[in-house]
C-alpha cells in the first residue's frame, strides 16, 4: 500500500533532510507518495487554509519540520515571533491532521525545551522541571506546546501522534545568515569569509566554554522515519509514565572552543580565534539523554567531523553558485 506523507517545512534544512531519505526508501522499493506545499501556497498559521488542505491532500501520516529557527541573536531579538509562529504551526498542523483523520504524525522539536539546569545528560522525564533558559525561552515554549498537544489528542482521541526532540543541528540546507543563525553555519559562514579576505581573528559570543551535542541533519531523518514507523506499541511503551516524546541525540559532545577549532580546520582559516565571554553563551551544558531511542534500535551514523566536511562541501557549492553570497 503506497503512503501518503506530508512534510511539513520541506524546504528547509530539517525537511530537505527528510526528503532526501525519503527518496532513499523510495529508490529502495518503498511505495509512498510525498506530499509537499510551499509557503507561498500555503501559510501554515493559517487554521482554515491547512485544515482545507489535509482534506483535499488526505495524508495518511505527517511530519512537522517547519518552524521559525534561528540562534541565541535571532530569538534575543525577536521573542513574539519565535513564540507566535511556532505556537501557531504547531497547533495549526495537529489540530488539521486530527480533523482529517491522519493515521500518524511526527512533531519534531529541540532540546531547548529542557530546564536551564537540568541534569545533564536531558532524559525525557525532566521536562517542566525548571525555569527554561531565557536566551530562547519562547522557542522553546511553543515546542512544549506541541508535545502537549500530540499527548493532548493521543489521550482524548487515540490519534498516534509522536514527538521527537533532537540536539542542535546542522548540515546541508542550514540558514548561514551573520545574524540569525545557529553557531555551526554562522561560524562556518564566518571563517570561510575571513579566509578569503585574509581577516586576522574571528570573534565568537562567549568564552568557548559551553558543550553542546550536534547532529547532522540527515541523522536526525534517518531518526524520524526510524520514529514514525515505529509500531505504537513500541513507541508509546518506550516512553514510560507520564511522557509523550523521545530524544534523539548524536551522543557526541563538543566545547564551542573545539567546535571553532574544527572549523578553523575544515575551512582552511589560519588566523586567531577571539572568545567574548562579554557576549552570552546560552547554558554551560546540554546533551540529550537518547538511551530510550537507542533500546528501540536507533543510533547516529555521522560523526561531527564528517557532517562538518560534508556541510562546508555543501556550502561552498551554493556559495560559488551565488546563493549565500549576502550571508558572507
């Protein structure tokens, strides 16, 4: 029987990233038809519009990986957006897949919905144990909301409706732009500039301290279909009293200061690498707990070394093509 799938935000990094390995199933022999919108033809804040949609498209299951994303800047500077645009997408997505009678969805989320001192690493049960970080707290708002809202419809409806939550994320796809980005593209964008221009230093926010877990994005899809196509028996019994998501993590920490260094590497950028400890970090700590996952039978594949060379490769291709040209 041939799927249909609905991916939510396909293109950006996350859903290119699922697309791809999509592609991979379908080239294997699996038999799905994917279903995709583009922005312009369909605002996915908009209730009515999408409830429209998953009636004329009639997915059998959905993921959602859209969402407005950016770094420790972006959401400094704008709180209402992070919160509104991904609280309505989120709402927006689940209440229309349950009113079309979707056989199963994925909410994809972030690590960020953790306590800002929760123990480290972060097992699924410590959520809403503690005041979140304020650097990207109303992100990380609006991803609560979506777990409670797949739990929500799971209780009342038996809807199968899953979340996945994974740690930073990078690799082909990403938004390098200088000031709303995530650290592995800006710095990456950064260094790659200041080696053409034979800059002296680089500056980074912090003091280099801060570890961080970060997966390549095609792990992350090769995670979510793993989810999705979990039976619900297994799902639903890996995750214990009281919770209603997984973690999905690379189970490899880094230090921002190693993270620069390999990058300094992979770029070819021979010139100083300057710490602000002045500027913010974010918390001094957060790696994923993702030994549930790991029971039912799912580990990363792509170290950071690795991701980092196939996501410069990636970058300097669109690079040269004009495409980032006003990021760098």
């Amino acid at each position: 029987m041939t799927r249909r799938i609905f991916v939510a935000g396909h293109r950006g990094m996350v859903g290119g990233a699922i697309l791809r390995a999509l592609a991979q199933r379908h080239a294997a022999g699996e038999a799905h038809e994917i279903l995709t919108a583009p922005r312009a033809g369909l605002d996915l804040r908009d209730r009515d519009a999408v409830v429209r949609f998953f009636h004329a498209a009639r997915p059998d299951q959905v993921i959602i990986a859209a969402g407005r994303v950016g770094g420790i800047a972006a959401n400094i500077a704008q709180p209402a957006e992070f919160l509104h645009d991904n609280l309505m997408i989120a709402t927006t997505i689940i209440h229309a897949a349950q009113k079309a009678g979707v056989d199963r969805l994925l909410n994809l989320g972030s690590s960020c919905i953790y306590p800002r001192d929760a123990p480290q690493p972060m097992p699924e049960d410590v959520l809403m144990t503690g005041p979140l970080d304020p650097s990207n707290a109303p992100y990380a708002l609006a991803k609560i909301a979506g777990i409670a809202l797949c739990a929500a419809y799971h209780s009342q409806y038996g809807a199968d409706f899953r979340s996945l939550m994974p740690p930073n994320l990078y690799g082909p796809g990403d938004n390098f732009h200088a000031t709303s980005s995530h650290v592995i593209p800006a710095l990456m964008a950064r260094m790659h500039h200041a080696r053409h221009i034979a800059a002296p230093s680089v500056d980074i926010w912090g003091d280099g301290q801060a570890r961080r877990e970060f997966m390549f994005v095609d792990d992350l899809a090769d995670a979510a279909l793993f989810v999705l196509d979990l039976p619900p028996q297994a799902y639903w019994g890996a995750l214990g009293e009281g919770l209603a998501h997984l973690n999905a993590g690379s189970g490899e920490e880094t230090s921002v200061a190693t993270l620069a260094r390999a990058l300094a590497q992979v770029t070819g950028y021979g010139g100083e690498i300057r710490f602000d400890p002045a500027k913010p970090s974010g918390v001094a700590r957060r790696i994923v707990d993702s030994r549930r996952l790991e029971r039912l039978g799912w580990n990363a594949k792509i170290n950071l070394h690795n991701g980092l060379i196939q996501t410069y490769r990636w970058f300097i291709i669109h690079h040269e093509m004009g495409e980032l040209r006003r990021y760098c």
